[in-house]
C-alpha cells in the first residue's frame, strides 16, 4: 500500500482503502487484536471485550500464532523507525528480477 502512496495509521487500513469484499467477522476480530496488542505500550492494557470476540475465531494455537506475527512486525517497524530506515528502499537478496 506505501507503495501506491498509501499512508496507512492502523491495521484496518488494508480493508478500508478500496477492498471489494466483505472482511469477515475473524478478520476484525484478528485486526481489533493486533491494533489492542499494537498499542499495548500506550494503554497497558488489551480490552476484555476484544479478546472475548478474538478467542471465539481464533483457538490457543492460532491466537499465539497471530499474537507472535503483530509482535515481529511490530519490532520490524520500531528497528526500521530507530535507524531511519527510507520507507521502499529495501530490496531482498532473494528478489527476482521481474
């Protein structure tokens, strides 16, 4: 989305910016949980209502899983703000040539 010019300022976003399709109930269930575990260090808390709705889409397994993933992307991202990273600049070694 940055790429087209998108600023994206939370995790709904992607659903919001032109989707075509309905976002299922365990879609916003798993965005309501990374924008509570997102803003953790602000409001110390996660709400009892958005891990109530969560934990009915989402078993132990799967909810680790996803918790795990929000929390290196967010780690990503805090790395990529304390060195200054250029936003679309990265190019993996892996990428092949198009």
């Amino acid at each position: 989305m940055r790429a087209r010019g998108a600023r994206p300022n939370s995790a709904s976003t992607c659903f919001r910016s032109g989707a075509r399709r309905r976002v299922t109930a365990r879609e916003r269930a798993a965005l309501a949980w990374t924008e509570a575990v997102t803003q953790i260090a602000t409001t110390h808390d996660v709400p009892d209502a958005v891990y109530e709705e969560v934990r009915r889409h989402f078993d132990e397994k799967a909810l680790v899983d996803l918790t795990l993933a929000i929390v290196a992307i967010n780690g990503w991202n805090r790395m990529n703000v304390a060195f200054r990273t250029a936003v679309g600049t990265y190019v993996s070694p892996h990428a092949t040539a198009r």
